[in-house]
C-alpha cells in the first residue's frame, strides 16, 4: 500500500494538483490556467502532465500511491463520473471519471470540488467535526457543499448545492446555465467584472479604469483594490454582490439551520475583507431568529488547498460514490 496521495482540483480559471501524505501535508503542488477554450480531453491531458511532473519531482511511482482524489465543476453524476452541462467549463455530459481514470490508471475517486471542499473542511478546517456545516465556494462560479448531520449532502442525482443557481431576482442578469437572476450571474467574480465593464462603457465608472489603470486587466481582484482605495463604484459592485449572496445564504440558514458557515474561492478569501462584514450583517438582520442562534460566518483557514485536502479525506475515508 502506498503512502501518497493525489489531489485533483479542476476549476472555472485554474488547475492545481497536489501530492499529500496520509496526515494530509502537502508536499508539492502546480497550479496551473485552466485550458478551458480547449476540449475538455485538453484538461485531463493538463492533469496528467502536472501529475507526472509532482511525481518525478518527489522520485515517486506509481506504486507508491495510495489512491487519486478529484473535485470537479458540478453538476455531476456521481453513480457515472459525468460532469453534467458545466456552466463555466462548458463540457455537456462529460465522462471525468473514466478520463481520468484512463490517463492516471485505477483507484481514482470523484467529487464534486465544493462537496471536496466541505470534506477538507470538516476534516482538517477550524469546522472539524461541525456536523451541520455549509462550504461556499465564491469565484468564477458559486456553489455550495452542505454537511447535514456529519453527512455530505448529494441530493437525488448528486445536484445538492448547486447555490450559483438560486434565483435571486427574477427577470435579472443572463447566467451561464441559460436562466436569468441567478446568484452567479450577479455575485461571481465573473459577474462583477462583467459589470464592471459594462458600466465603463456606458460611460457610468470611469473612475475605477482611471484608478487601475488601461493596461490592466479589470478583475475582481482589481475591483477589490480600487474599492480599498475609496472608489466608490467599486466598493458599491462589491457591495451589492454580498448583499446578492446575503440572500442566499439567509436562505441556506433558514432551510438548513447550520452551526457553521464557511466561505471560501478566489473571490471570496481575495475580497473576504469587503464581502464578509457586509455578508454577516446581512444574515444576522434577516435569518430567523432561532437559526440565528450559535451561527457563525466564517472563511476558511485552509486556503485554496482545500479541495486537496478533500480530496485526501476521499481517499483516507473511502468517502464518495464513484470509483473506477
């Protein structure tokens, strides 16, 4: 039996993969862009590559490892391995688990990356053993990873915690599933900076391109540091997508009753100190009051490892329901 384990994080933007050991250290890790323009093919060719590289770079082989783990853009049908209709990576009914598994060899097992990121959470966060736990996920997309009574939540065909498409406002912005008002589609990272341009075009925050400056990407990151500078445009975009997710999360609250909220993704650890106060004070002043008691808000303390880490607990723990 080996003593290592692959990690497997396969975002909207970026890749990153990663060699732990059976306590959950990681030792090494690539990050990459992700090839989302290509053929999903395309993506697990980028993994293998990266994967191969931490290996060599360790001295490591294939007997060595104990087991694979990956997080993937959801939905996803757990029983198949099939990414099912990916808004940001666009792969309709893609079979993730047997690519995978055909590029990196057996024990490969699959999750969802924000029901990974629930895992690594609830095993190895500051939520560890919170049994009524909600993992959000806020960057090129949103979702959700839902612990209910220290079990993960998958729902009837593995679809719990889609929360990037909960209505929000009804008639509002187009999303990328094709609906209109849902909460990615007016609190992503991808949204804001939409926006944002669209606003600069119109003539109407010219101030924030002034402030970044022409030659810089308008980003989310961007936005954060114009809103820190006083940009008044900036600060209200970021201010209304925190109150979008506000919403929703008093909506999670309300139907969940969680002991524990936590936030994590690009966005949201990058602009956590714009978004977190306003997103708490939102909750607070329109959750039921009964959930309302003991609830905390918090983001994660593990970083952007923590789909790796839970991916190390799908392994350790034999804790998901595809495996090839």
């Amino acid at each position: 039996m080996g003593d290592f384990i692959i990690g497997i994080d396969i975002g909207g933007s970026k890749v990153l993969t990663g060699i732990l050991d059976k306590t959950g250290r990681v030792l090494t890790r690539k990050k990459e862009t992700t090839c989302s323009q290509g053929q999903p093919g395309e993506v697990m060719d980028q993994v293998a590559g990266m994967i191969e590289l931490m290996k060599d770079e360790l001295g490591i082989g294939a007997q060595d490892i104990l087991g694979i783990g990956a997080g993937v853009p959801g939905p996803l049908d757990y029983y198949r391995g099939v990414v099912l209709e990916s808004p940001n990576l666009r792969w309709p009914e893609y079979p993730a688990g047997s690519e995978l598994n055909k590029r990196l060899g057996s024990k490969l097992l699959l999750e969802k990356d924000t029901n990974a990121a629930a895992l690594g959470e609830f095993y190895y966060g500051s939520s560890k053993k919170i049994r009524n736990l909600i993992y959000i996920t806020v960057s090129t997309g949103i979702g959700a990873g839902i612990i209910a009574d220290g079990n993960l939540l998958h729902g009837h065909k593995g679809g719990a915690g889609e929360l990037g498409h909960m209505l929000i406002e009804p008639g509002g912005r187009s999303c990328g599933c094709g609906r209109q008002g849902c909460l990615e589609a007016l609190a992503s990272g991808t949204a804001l900076e939409q926006e944002a341009r669209e606003m600069i075009a119109h003539g109407q925050a010219q101030s924030i391109q002034a402030l970044i400056g022409d030659g810089k990407p308008l980003t989310a990151r961007e936005l954060g540091w114009a809103a820190r500078q006083g940009n008044k445009e900036a600060h209200d975009l970021i201010s209304r997508a925190a109150d979008f997710l506000g919403i929703a999360i008093t909506n999670l609250v309300n139907l969940l009753n969680p002991e524990r909220v936590v936030i994590g993704g690009g966005m949201g650890l990058g602009l956590q100190d714009l978004l977190l106060p306003r997103i708490k004070e939102y909750v607070f002043n329109h959750v039921f009051r009964l959930h309302r008691q003991d609830l905390e808000i918090a983001a994660t303390q593990l970083g952007e490892d923590i789909v790796l880490l839970g991916c190390a607990t799908m392994v350790l723990e034999n804790k998901q329901m595809f495996r090839k």
